[in-house]
C-alpha cells in the first residue's frame, strides 16, 4: 500500500511538471510567457537570433509558438518552427539577404533583457484590462502576441503587438507597444 501510494504521488509530480513545461497550456500573462522563453530558450539555446515570434491562441488545442531563429546570423539562414500540441516541426528554411554594409544580426532580436516574453505577457494582461474598462467587454481572449523586428533594422522600432477578441468572436483589437511598454496605439 504505502508503495503503491509513493507511486500515485511521483507520477502525479511528474505529470504536474511535464504539463507545466508545455507551452500549449500557459496563460495569457508574464508568467506563462516567461515559461515559452524557457522553452524557446531550451529548444534553440540563450544565444538564438530571432526576426519574429508569434504566440496564437487556439480554443482547441492552446499555445502555438512560431519563430523563425538561427543561432549563427552571419550564415543567413534561418529556419521557421512551429510549436503545437508539445511537438516542435520546422516548417521552411530561409535564406536572408541584408543590405550591403550591414550584418544580419542588426535584423534580428534575441530573447533576455531589452526583448522578453515576461514582459509581452505582462501587456497582454494591460490590453485585456484596457479593452474591459474602456469596450465593456468582459473576458477577452488573446487571439495573437508577436515581437517582429523592422525590415530596416531599427531595433528602437521594435514592437511588442496583442491581438485580442471578444469572449464570444467578432472584432480583434490591436495594441502595439514600444519596447518599454508604453501604448503606440491601438486599434480596430
């Protein structure tokens, strides 16, 4: 008895920690987008190069994650993976071209202080709040987060954007932030 009882409770540990590591399952905050970083960072290293990342809410299956990453920007290429359901699958394989006199690292963001998924997270949670007191629509969902960089490569243009819908459908509300977080607009 007592071990089938030690048992049940490292099984039920361990399945409370492989569902914990699954990005499907995070919520919409700085703490569950905390966790993709982790898994993101797990998957490609600390020192992966991104030109995008897109967290998109799907009611039937969760989290999808989609980046396009190289942990070596000098070699211009890049792959596209997807995130879904725990199972990562890449999905093409890029080719950069950069303007002459540039480096590709100047296009692309990497996941720690200035860019962060804790703090994209952190305004997906203000947008809701925001389109709450100012829409009247009570528990909004996220439809899509994403970082993106500039095609001309101004990091200081960097944008945090939310993509948020109505309970029940209808019109998406979009809130584009700088870096720091502050509101650039948001619209409809």
């Amino acid at each position: 008895m007592k071990k089938t009882k030690i048992s049940l409770i490292g099984f039920v540990i361990a399945l409370l920690i492989s569902c914990g590591r699954s990005a499907g399952k995070q919520e919409a905050n700085a703490i569950g987008f905390k966790a993709i970083e982790g898994i993101l960072k797990s998957k490609f290293g600390d020192k992966a190069h991104y030109t995008d990342l897109t967290i998109t809410y799907n009611e039937t299956i969760g989290n999808i994650v989609g980046v396009t990453v190289t942990d070596a920007p000098e070699s211009l290429k890049m792959g596209q993976w997807t995130l879904s359901q725990g199972n990562w699958v890449q999905t093409s394989d890029i080719t950069l071209e950069v303007p002459q006199g540039t480096k590709a690292a100047d296009f692309m963001f990497q996941l720690g202080n200035a860019i962060n998924l804790g703090q994209l997270g952190a305004l997906v949670e203000k947008s809701k709040e925001q389109l709450t007191a100012e829409k009247d629509i009570e528990d909004p969902s996220l439809h899509m987060a994403l970082i993106k960089m500039p095609k001309n490569g101004n990091r200081d243009k960097t944008e945090y954007t939310v993509m948020l819908k109505p309970e029940n459908g209808g019109t998406t509300f979009t809130f584009n932030y700088d870096l720091d977080g502050a509101l650039i607009k948001m619209d409809y």
